[in-house]
C-alpha cells in the first residue's frame, strides 16, 4: 500500500474498526413494527425499511440518490437508465415517502444537470417544489468539446403549504467590498473580524461558498459522491429545528446523518452498501470528539477561503 502524504486526512477503516462497527449496524430485514429507529444507521434497502416505519414520522428528508449515470459504488454499479426508466425509478421510493412525512416536512433531492429535469417532474408530482438551488462543486473535468461541468442542483419541497423556513440560521458571512459608514461613523451593517470586514447577508439559490471534500479535510472519504457537511448543514439548519429527525434513504458514507448529529437533530440513515455504512458509524464516533463543521462557526457560514 502506497505512503499517503503527511497531511492526507482522509478517513480508512481498520480491520479492528470494520469488526467493531459492523456489530452496531441494523439490518434492514431485521427492522419491526416495534423496533427503534432513532438515531440508527440501518444496511439495506431504503424501500424496504420506509414501507415499515409509521406514518408521519420524519421532519426533513435529504436524499442525495444515484444519479442517471452509470457508476459504481463500493463494486456495485448503478446502470444509466432512459429518462422514463429513471423516472419510474424516481417514483418507486420518492412516493411511499410522503406517508411517513409529516404535514409540514421539507424534501430535498440532490441532482445533476442530465437527471434534474427528471427529478423535478416527478417531484412536483407528489410535491410543492419550493426552489432548485445550484451549488458549485470547484471540481471537475474540463473537455475539449464542452463546458467543464462544476455544478449541482438541489430540489427544495415541501409537503405541504405549512412550512418552516429559519432564514437567519442559514445566513452568510460575507467579506465586504465597500465598507460604507453612518454618520456618526460606525460600521453599516458590517463587523470586523480578525482585520476583515464582514457583513450578514441572507443566502440566494446560488452557493459558491463550498468545498467538495478533499484530501486534506477530515471528513473525506473514498466514497465518490461525496457530499461536504456545510452543505448539508445549510439544508438541516434552514428546515429543521434541534430534535427533529433527519432520514436520508440513500445515506453514503453518512454526511447527511454526522452533520445531522452535529446539530442537535436525531438522524435515520439507510445505506445499501455495508462499507459505506461502516465510515458513516467511524464518522458518528467522531463526531462526539469533535462537532465542528467546516466553513460553518459563530452561528454563520463564512465564504470559501475566509479561514473558517
């Protein structure tokens, strides 16, 4: 096995760790009526363990499924279907969902460019689309024949018309350009902080602000889909209060459920690959050494490259 470099963080399992995680994993198929569901990592399939929890249950679903591309996750490959293949496929989880929804739950779903269009027509099927937000990933391949695709949608919905939306949890702290004065000379809606000036500013549906895991950060992994934790945590702090519980059907390598964690929420996570549930669980442990979340301090998320 290969030196990694003196500052590459990111996260391996031991064989110690597999044995020791793999003994607090729930089996999907083992899941009743009467089991508990809090706070649980759960290897399986989603479908399955949604058809047998109660109704009304989850405050705000983050799903980041398999995009309409083929590809393999932990050796198990994901086939590109056609666009009405990828939409029945959307459908067969997305509506047996809403039962388990409360009336005023949030839904976001994770999407790319060729599968968006999908999402968002079986979304408003079965939902109120409330906005798409567009981030941009800093990665990608450049083409010779194409624009170098950097961007990702998330499809904002609700269940209902009855929402809640906690618009200063999720504002920015942004470096300003023009520091403008009253006329007593203080400061206009602006702070310094460590010799910049900041002001709040509350979020578009445009976020540049934020940093695909990498090799250096200590919640990457070899998952290749990962999403980052300040990510997540804007959708968890904009649409959710502390005590709510956060599921995400298809969990990954556990960003969704960590962040969650991290936040005071309480968190269900379903994942059909077993290893990736295993870093979700190393994730979790260490999480209660340490909660901080990149990009986000102070009660404020701070634009990329600010320090924080």
């Amino acid at each position: 096995m290969p030196q990694r470099a003196p500052r590459n963080r990111t996260l391996t399992l031991s064989e110690s760790e597999r044995v020791e995680y793999a003994e607090s994993l729930c089996p999907v198929k083992s899941f009743s009526a009467k089991s508990s569901f809090i706070d649980k990592i759960f290897y399986g399939d989603s479908l399955c363990l949604m058809n047998s929890l109660p109704d009304a249950c989850v405050d705000l679903v983050i799903a980041d499924p398999p995009y309409n591309m083929t590809k393999i996750y932990a050796g198990t490959p994901f086939r590109k279907k056609d666009a009405e293949e990828y939409e029945n496929w959307l459908r067969s989880w997305l509506v047996p969902l809403k039962r388990i929804l409360k009336p005023a739950a949030s839904l976001y779903v994770c999407s790319e460019w060729q599968s968006s269009c999908s999402v968002e027509r079986v979304l408003r099927e079965n939902y109120f689309v409330r906005s798409r937000i567009t981030w941009e990933r800093e990665k990608g391949r450049a083409s010779k024949k194409n624009w170098k695709n950097a961007s990702e949608d998330i499809w904002f919905c609700t269940v209902s018309e009855k929402f809640d939306f906690h618009l200063d949890a999720v504002k920015i702290k942004r470096r300003v350009i023009a520091p403008y004065r009253d006329a007593a000379g203080d400061p206009k809606d602006w702070k310094e902080v460590n010799g910049a000036k900041y002001r709040e500013t509350a979020p578009s549906n445009l976020w540049t602000d934020i940093s695909v895991p990498f090799w250096s950060m200590p919640e990457n992994t070899e998952h290749p889909t990962q999403k980052p934790e300040k990510l997540f945590a804007k959708l968890i702090l904009a649409s959710s209060v502390p005590g709510d519980l956060v599921l995400d059907p298809f969990l990954g390598s556990g960003t969704s459920a960590v962040t969650a964690h991290k936040l005071g929420r309480r968190y269900l996570g379903i994942e059909r690959e077993k290893e990736y549930c295993l870093f979700a669980l190393k994730r979790l442990k260490l999480s209660d050494k340490d909660p901080s979340i990149q990009g986000y301090s102070d009660g404020c998320f701070w634009e990329r490259n600010s320090g924080k």
